[in-house]
C-alpha cells in the first residue's frame, strides 16, 4: 500500500481497496477525540489552508472542525469573491496556490471548475484535498458514506447501494468508483436528463462495477441495503433562496424517498444517506424514522477529514 504521507487526495478512482480501509482503520481511532468533543495536539503544530471558489457548510467545516480536533490551525477563504483569487483580477490556480503553500501545510480546495484542484497539486508543494470540482469528484464525502455504512452496519463487501438523483453530480462519480472496489451491487435512479452518460458506463464496465439502472426508487428499493440519495431539482447556485422567483420545483415521486415509501418497500435494516443539503427529496418526517443516517454522516465527515488530514501530514503512518 502507498504511503499517505503528503499525498493528494484528488479521485477516488485513485485508490486501492487497502486504502480505504486504512483510512477507515485510522478514522476509528479518531472517533473517541470527537465523540468526547475535545481537541488533541496531534497536528499542533500545522496549519490547513481552505480555498473554497465555491458555497460550502458541511465539506468546508467539517474540514475546519476536524483540523481544530487534531490541534491544528485553519485559515484561507470561503468566498473567492472576496480575494483576489475571484475579484477583477481572476488570479490563476497556479498564482493561487503558489501563495497558499507559504501559508499552510495542507490545501482544502473546493472549485466551480472541473479539474481545478488536480491543476493546484500540479503547483503546490503541499498536499491538495479536492472538496468538490464541479461536476468532477467528491472524494471526501463518499469517504465519509462508505464509513458511516462499515460503523453502521458492521461490513461494506455484500451490501446492495441504491442511488438517486442526478447522475451528473460529482458525488455520485465519486460513489461509482469507490464501489469497483467493494463486491456492492449498485443500482442507478435518475431523470433522463440526468442518467450516466454512456462514456461513464463504458467506463464503469472496464472496472467491472456491477450496476444496473432502473426508472423508480419504488421499483428497486425493497432490493437496497444503503440507500443513498441526491437531488434531482438543482438550484440556481448564483441565487440565494429569497432572490429566487417563480416556483423552483418539486421533485417527482420517481426520485422521492417518503417515510410511506420506506415503510412499505424498504428492509427493516436499510440506512438513508444523503451528503444534503436537501430540498424535498427527502421529507423532514424520514429523519426520526429508523432509515435516517445523515446526522450521523455528518459526525463521521469530521472523523474521516481528522483521519485523512493526519494521514497526509504524517501523524499517523
């Protein structure tokens, strides 16, 4: 197994099995520093720098909070508006982050184009987490999926996934590769518009992910063991909630999971993911059911970040 020590973590489609479950060996033993809530000195004396181009609660905070768990300092941006990285100046990735490895030790990189964080590691001198690059991966985030399933329900190997919403999305990318490595039987639900496109399957069928899509959640879900889920009504990212006009959409039943579908169709242990945030494909009624999960996916996006940061920067080998 390679060496995590100043890696980057910029695509899951990089890692070998062994390397999931190291990180998943070393996110346990970071578990009982957040569950106490309480800091460690592990990463005293680092600091993790946050470039985040793009709107951010859960991915850039989790990072922050995981980095102030280890002992760490965090600095850097959440709006690149506000810097010279996204003002009139445009400044490039290269510029950007050939300033920001004086600054820290470790760059949190979220970007609206595909690739940015790839083309940062190119540059910089320290290791570059890739928290999302527009419709590309989201690495971390299904890092954090696949552990709250393995702690949830005891083993990932066997478990059968569905997964709804837009295909499109660098989540569901991220899952498809992660589950090559896994014997996990996937199933994709998506509008037309927003299915795999043929390129992604021929790709995914090299790898020999086993999957299968199909038209309903209602078809299909009584087969899932992890039911993982996105939107299928996407915002207007440039808008906020109260600048938007006319009606944004309801998701349709195809893409919908209700506490009355999960009753009817789903096992009686089956979990509910979803990275969130949500709009109505997931009804606030589902969360105190026994399907729901994302609370605790949130806790574990802290651990699995605390383990992944002190695998990077050397406190755990």
């Amino acid at each position: 197994m390679r060496s995590f020590l100043g890696r980057d973590i910029l695509s899951l489609k990089d890692f070998e099995r062994e390397e999931f479950f190291r990180i998943f060996e070393v996110a346990e033993q970071m578990e009982p520093i957040a569950r106490s809530r309480r800091n460690s000195n592990l990463l005293a004396h680092k600091t993790l720098v946050t470039a985040f181009y793009q709107p951010s609660t859960r991915t850039r905070l989790a990072h922050e909070a995981a980095m102030h768990r280890l002992g760490g300092h965090v600095t850097g941006f959440a709006d690149a508006k506000m810097t010279r990285a996204g003002d009139w100046y445009q400044e490039s990735i290269k510029d950007t982050v050939k300033m920001l490895e004086f600054y820290g030790d470790v760059i949190v990189m979220r970007h609206f184009q595909q690739g940015a964080p790839h083309e940062a590691a190119k540059w910089a001198s320290v290791p570059v987490i890739n928290a999302g690059d527009g419709w590309g991966e989201h690495p971390t985030q299904i890092l954090t999926d696949l552990y709250t399933v393995l702690r949830e329900k005891g083993r990932i190997d066997g478990l059968k996934w569905l997964a709804v919403g837009d295909m499109r999305m660098r989540t569901m990318h991220s899952l498809a590769y992660a589950l090559t490595q896994f014997d996990c039987p996937v199933t994709f639900v998506a509008p037309p518009e927003m299915s795999l496109t043929e390129e992604f399957k021929a790709e995914l069928r090299q790898y020999s992910l086993n999957f299968k899509e199909a038209e309903h959640v209602e078809q299909v879900i009584h087969e899932a063991d992890v039911i993982l889920v996105e939107p299928v009504v996407q915002p207007d990212y440039t808008k906020a909630r109260d600048e938007r006009k006319g009606d944004v959409g309801q998701t349709p039943a195809n893409y919908k999971i209700t506490r009355e579908l999960l009753e009817r169709k789903a096992k009686e242990g089956a979990i509910l993911l979803h990275s969130l945030p949500r709009m109505d494909e997931i009804p606030t009624d589902v969360d105190i059911t026994r399907w729901s999960r994302y609370w605790q996916e949130a806790f574990y996006g802290v651990v699995v970040r605390m383990a992944i940061l002190a695998l990077v920067l050397g406190a755990m080998e």
